[in-house]
C-alpha cells in the first residue's frame, strides 16, 4: 500500500477527503459523507509505512514533539492536499488529508449570491468567513481573492497553516506566507503585514486573542482583511472574539468592531439530491443598528435586525436559505432538519 494510491482514489472518486486510523478501514469523505474504500483495517504498522515517507527529517523531529503536524503534499499535477498526522491511544499515528484544488475557484464557480461581488470591492475593513470545518470556507476566501486579483490593482498577503489555494499574480500581487516555514506565527505575521505595504490580508485563522487583535488592529488602519472562525453565525462569530478578552478589554473589542467589521458570511454544504453538494451563505453587513448592537454587547439581537434588513440590503439569514433550498428541491427535509441548528419550523412546498 502507498499513499498515493488513497490519494488518487480521492481525486478519481471526487472525494473531500481521506482518513487512514489505525485499527479501522480507510475512509474518505464523499459529498459530506464518510464511505470505507475496503475491509481490511489498518494496522499502527500500516498507517506508519503509508505515511512517515512523506516527511523530511524535520518534520519527523516535529510530530514527535508536538504529537502533530500540518503540512501540504503537492501531487505535481494530480492534486495538491492538506494534511494533518496526529496520535491517538497507545501512541498510534493517524492522518488526514484534505484535496485542494488545483483550478482557483472563482465566485460564478460557487454560485456566490452578487453580495460577494460587492464585498469584494471593499477598500478597508473586516470581513469574516465562518462555519464548521469542511464548509467551504476557504474555497470562498479563495474565490473572493481571484474577484480581487482579476479586477483589481492590491498587494495581498495571505497567512496561513498551510497555504492552501496559490493565486498567480495578474492584476494583483500576492505574497503567501505560511506559519511555520516562513513566519513564526500569524500574530507576528500579522505585525510585521503592516509593514510590507499590503491593501488586503487574508488571516487563515484566528486561533488566539494576539492574532484577534492585530487582525483588527489591521482592519482599522486602512487595510481589507479576510478572516476565519469556526463559528456558525455572525452573532456567534463576534462573541467568540470578544468572550477571548478580559472582561476589562471587552469593552474596547466591542467598540472597535463595531466601527471596523463590514460583514460576517456564514456557509454550510448541503448534500443535493441526486449528489453533489451546495454552498448556502448566510450574510450579515455592519450598519449603523447592527453597529450599536455589538457596541452594546446586544448580539442577541444582531439576527432580528438581519431579518428586518433583508429586503433592502441583501443580508441573508441561514434558515431562510435552507427553506429556499428544500422549496426548490435541491435537498430533502431531512438535510434541511440536519442543518436546521435553530429548530425553526420547516414546510416543504407541496
């Protein structure tokens, strides 16, 4: 067995993503669901032989003292993946691979609502992408910068654990950087950006309170930066921040959000009938109401204004999104219900 034997059954079955665990039958993940590829499970041997001639030494060195590790393995032309090894009981080696597109994506690609195009256009601010793992966030994130790189004149910096999507320079210049190998960290990353004359910055993930801060310490100076949360909503995703901070800072985040966010977009994948998944957007824009909310700490709040201010502005609210979906039998009622996080009622048209 060789890795690139499971990584080619990926490529050829248009899966997300392979799992090889010890002691279990490799899997990888097809249209959101996992799907075993044989009968026979693994062994601790096994999952070490298909996966340490990956590493170079110093990555060896790494995952045995930090018990993990992320990387990328680049297939040349077959397909590049982000990969993560780590242990579990008994000191058993695991992995898991994430593909990533060769072809940079572009919003048409996503079937990205026209709000996108606009916020693409932006000039300075914060912009928060958000979801669960696997929601497509950073082919967004990638489609949002090709807008940029094929309409506009900016630098952009993007920061990362790995790089993912590479753009090629057109009408923008990028400068990726990835955490480990080129920058310590992102929030060091982040402090010297700001230095290399950037317009937009992309930040893979906010992990800590350090990074939060410079990320909108950037937002506040005249530059555009891109953002991740694992959150599911923009009320959540500005709690999270602000939950980070003391309570004594709390007050000072709360303000400088409010006067610095442009807008939060939430995604899930929903699998389609008849296979396939779609990407449903929930899209919450800063205005002056929603900027008072946050100020206040009133984020309870923040999805009623969203509601109210659809009609004009184009905010979408995820549970709207998902009954449109079932109406138009793009997914079935039980998928609906599955993602349905705020147990809203559901009615399918008959």
């Amino acid at each position: 067995m060789s890795i690139r034997t499971f990584l080619d059954l990926v490529i050829d079955r248009k899966a997300s993503d392979l799992h090889l665990v010890a002691r279990s039958v490799p899997k990888i993940r097809v249209d959101g669901e996992l799907i075993s590829t044989g009968s026979v499970a693994l062994t601790p041997k096994d999952v070490e032989e298909i996966c340490l001639p990956l590493l170079s030494q110093e990555q060896k060195m790494e995952l045995k003292s930090a018990k993990e590790l992320d990387f990328i393995v680049d297939l040349n032309r077959a397909g590049r993946f982000r990969a993560n090894y780590y242990y579990t009981m008994n000191g058993e080696l695991c992995a898991a691979f994430r593909i990533i597109p060769f072809k940079t994506p572009t919003l048409d690609d996503i079937c990205a609502p026209n709000l996108l195009f606009e916020l693409a256009k932006k000039q300075k601010g914060l912009i928060l992408v958000t979801g669960a793992t696997g929601s497509g966030k950073s082919t967004t994130l990638a489609a949002m910068l090709n807008e940029i790189n094929q309409t506009q004149n900016r630098h952009i910096i993007t920061i990362e654990d790995p790089v993912e999507f590479i753009h090629t320079s057109k009408n923008s210049l990028f400068s990726h950087r990835n955490v480990g190998s080129d920058t310590h960290s992102f929030s060091k990353a982040l402090k010297y950006a700001l230095r290399q004359d950037p317009d937009v910055i992309l930040v893979g993930e906010m992990r800590d309170k350090e990074t939060m801060a410079m990320t909108i310490e950037a937002a506040q100076t005249g530059h555009l930066v891109f953002a991740t949360l694992h959150t599911n909503s923009a009320p959540s995703s500005i709690d999270r921040i602000v939950d980070s901070f003391s309570l004594s800072d709390q007050s000072y985040i709360r303000s400088s959000l409010a006067s610095s966010l442009i807008a939060v977009i939430s995604q899930n994948l929903l699998p389609k009938i008849g296979g396939g998944r779609i990407a449903l957007f929930e899209i919450m824009l800063n205005n002056i109401a929603i900027s008072n909310l946050i100020r206040d700490g009133k984020t309870h709040q923040i999805l009623s204004q969203m509601q109210i201010g659809s009609a004009q502005s184009g905010m979408r609210v995820m549970i709207n999104e998902i009954q449109k979906a079932l109406n138009e039998n793009i997914i079935t009622k039980e998928v609906a219900m599955r993602f349905n996080t705020k147990n809203l009622n559901l009615m399918e048209q008959s």
